[in-house]
C-alpha cells in the first residue's frame, strides 16, 4: 500500500524510521483516524479542529497547513483506492537523540497510510460485552496522543476476562472506553461524560448527541456512575470505527433486557442516514 510518508508517496517497504524518532522514545506525538465511506473522509473538519487543538497543546508545530492536509489525504485515499475504511495520520515532534527538552530544530515527522475495513454490522446488530476498568490515564485525555499504553492495558484486559471492550472509570465514575465514549439511557435521557479534559472528544460523540437533539432525545452531558450504567436502560458506545454499538453486558451482568434498546436503535439509524 501507498504510505504519506514526510511529504512523499510511497511504499510501505520504503518508509524508513529514525530509531531517535521520539514517537519511540517518548510516545511525543499526535494523531487522527479518520473514516473513509463511499472514498470520501467522513467529518472531516471536527477531525482536523481536534488535530490542530492536540497539536496545539502538544506545542507541536504541523508542518503543513489543514488544506494541504486534507488534499494529501485525499490523494493517499485515491492512490490505494480505497472505498470503506480508515486513514490513519501521525506527526511526531521529530528525530532528535534522546533528552527530554524539545530539541531545536528537529522537523515534526508525518506519516499517513489507508486500512480498508467495513462498517462493523455484526457488532451493531448484536452489541458487545463490557468489562470495567480503572482509569489510570492522565489529566489530559482530551488529546489524542501516541501515549496509548493504558488503553492498550484496558483493552487486553477486557479481552483477558472475555470481554470485548473495557469501560474506563475514576473512582466509580465512568468516563469513556479503550478507544470509544460511551452514553447510557435512563428515563429516557442520554447520559455522557461530559467534554472535558478525561474524555477525547469524539467526532461520532459530536454527531450522535446533535442527531439525539434533532430527534428531541433529551441528552445531559454529565459523569455517571459504574452503578448508574449497571441499572440503565440501555448503554452504547461511539467512535469511528464501531459508529454506534449497543453494550449488551458489563461484568458478566445484562444491561437491561440484554440487548440493544429503541433509542440506540433510533441513532443507529440516524446515523446510518448521515453516512449516505
Ligand atoms: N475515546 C478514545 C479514547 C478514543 O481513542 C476514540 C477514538 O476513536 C474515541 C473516544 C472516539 O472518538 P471518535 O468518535 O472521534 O473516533
């Protein structure tokens, strides 16, 4: 496949890492999926608003400006001819040796490359198995950095417990998953944490709570409690690649009836609508 590699196209074989990269020493980077339906990036300007606000906050320096972005993207979609699926884009602070203080003068490092992968209509219909995990991450969880080894600890230990997902909390109180937000329904109310500095903001979050507003579902972004979501109605999941998949168990326990609920169905579909 076609790699976006510092500012060429080429083979994946062709790429080659600085082993001083500080992505590896350091997890000093940022990063973007984005999803690609019918070859065309879906949500594209809040997956580069939340690009530029981590860059930002990273004090990284993008060495292009949105547009040429989103254009090379478009061309790296092209290139592999890519219909249904992912882009995944990188910028680490650059190769420098290894010391802490940013390094003068070393040039961000970027890399994109296209991974097909279909809509995930299994999980949707038949929704997944949850396990609670403590949320051991940082302060700063509203950016999307290359520090991913907590998540990666939670979801192998979902998997590890025969889950298929884990659910973050502090203390009790539920924040998002591994690599998803998550939204329970209580009365008729959407429940979310709400988009502050513990939780990535979702592009799919954005979209699902404006489609739950259309549809006059009354949503409060507010935190909510492991026992709150153990006693819901129903409970759901957002992200880009898993769109939205009903949670149909948390720690070995139904939520509910068991299996997904008329409001995660409703969005299932308004959201289906959004894609077309
Ligand atoms: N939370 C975390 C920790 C994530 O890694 C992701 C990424 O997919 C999400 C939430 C969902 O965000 P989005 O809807 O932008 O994919």
């Amino acid at each position: 496949s076609v790699y976006w590699y510092n500012g060429e196209f080429i083979a994946k074989e062709d790429v080659r890492i600085s082993p001083d990269d500080r992505g590896y020493y350091f997890g000093d980077g940022l990063y973007e999926v984005f999803r690609v339906y019918a070859g065309r990036i879906y949500e594209a300007e809040a997956h580069f608003e939340r690009l530029v606000r981590t860059a930002d906050g990273l004090r990284i320096a993008l060495p292009y400006t949105i547009e040429a972005i989103q254009q090379l993207l478009e061309e790296l979609i092209g290139r592999n001819g890519l219909q249904e699926g992912t882009v995944y884009l990188q910028f680490t602070r650059g190769a420098a040796p290894r010391s802490h203080p940013f390094p003068q003068g070393a040039a961000p490092v970027t890399m994109a490359y296209c991974t097909e992968l279909p809509r995930p209509l299994a999980a949707m219909e038949r929704g997944i198995a949850a396990v609670t995990v403590p949320d051991i991450r940082w302060l700063r969880c509203d950016f999307k950095t290359l520090n991913l080894l907590p998540n990666t600890l939670a979801k192998q230990q979902a998997l590890d417990a025969g889950g298929d997902d884990a659910i973050l909390h502090r203390s009790g109180t539920v924040t998002e998953c591994s690599a998803s937000n998550i939204m329970i329904v209580r009365g008729g109310t959407i429940l979310t944490h709400p988009a502050d500095n513990l939780i990535l903001h979702g592009v799919t979050r954005g979209v699902v709570l404006r489609l739950a507003r259309e549809a006059a579902i009354p949503v409060e972004e507010r935190p909510f409690t492991v026992d709150e979501l153990l006693g819901a109605d129903e409970a759901f999941i957002t992200g880009t690649t898993v769109e939205v998949t009903p949670v149909v168990r948390v720690d070995g326990h139904a939520i509910a009836a068991g299996d997904a609920g008329p409001v995660t169905r409703r969005l299932q579909e308004a959201f289906a609508a959004t894609i077309r």
